[in-house]
C-alpha cells in the first residue's frame, strides 16, 4: 500500500496528547472548508511533502526514550486508505497513537476503533448542527449529511 506523504511534522509536542510527549504528523487532504482553518495549505493537498513515511519511521526509531505516542493529524488523517497501516506501523514501534479527526468519516474511524489502533481520539466539533455546513464552508444543502455522519463519530 502506499503510504502518503508527511507534510508537516511537529518533533515534540506537550500538548496535542494530553499527558504525553508526542510528535505530530500532519497528512494532506480535507473534505471541510473552514475559512478559519489554520492548517489551510493541507486541506486541498497543495502542501509540498517534508518527508516520506520510511523517513518518518527511521525518525520515530530514534526517538524511543523520548517520546511516548504520535498524533495523526492533518487536514483530515481518515482521509488516506493507508492509515491503519501507518498506525499499526507506530503502535509495532511500542508508541502511542492519537487521532485527531473532524469527524466525516465514521467508517474508516470505526476500523480504527475496531482495530484498536488508536489509543486517544480528538474530534474537532465545528459548531450547532444547525450551522454545522456554513462554519465549515460547505453548501447549506449538504448540512443534514454532514451532521448524519458527525453524530456516527460521536456515537463510536
């Protein structure tokens, strides 16, 4: 399978896993449109890749010690077909893994779950369901959908 590239990774963070030392990795894509959204040039892929998965891997190997898990991250990581292999390929190392999602796709989060791939999950909720499309820059139109598959996510 392949694996994406990394396009953005944080070495150390104090306090994306609450309580632990962890990196973070930052995955290209995202199905949402926030015009608040900080992570903007990840969203539609255009970010330049910093390193490929093997990198990450021979710098996850030196970090034992040091680190306790990492966080997925993006963009939205449930995106990439390759990501329970990427976390499996973490948790094999002995690390910890996060996920931080928006909460649009409850199947791939669902295998996640099921696999227990994923020691932590952070579901970034936008707003009131009412305005749930409108803060996330999407059509007004597509709001009951989006909702349907957030409230999936939050019922896991």
């Amino acid at each position: 399978m392949d694996m994406p590239a990394i396009c953005g990774l944080q070495k150390l963070t104090l306090l994306d896993y609450p309580g632990r030392t962890a990196c973070t990795v930052f995955l290209p894509g995202c199905d949402l449109r926030c015009p608040f959204c900080h992570n903007y040039e990840l969203v539609e892929g255009g970010a330049a890749p910093m390193m490929s998965w093997a990198d990450f891997m021979r710098f996850l190997d030196r970090r034992h010690g040091l680190l306790d898990g990492v966080v997925f991250t993006g963009g939205e990581p449930c995106l990439q077909p390759a990501l329970p292999q990427m976390m499996a390929d973490v948790r094999a190392e002995g690390f910890l893994v996060k996920l931080d999602t928006n909460g649009l796709h409850p199947d791939g989060l669902a295998a996640v779950l099921s696999a227990h791939l994923a020691d932590y999950v952070a579901m970034d909720i936008k707003n009131a369901p009412a305005k749930y499309a409108r803060t996330t820059g999407l059509p007004e139109e597509r709001n009951d959908y989006i909702m349907a598959q957030v409230t999936r996510s939050v019922a896991l």
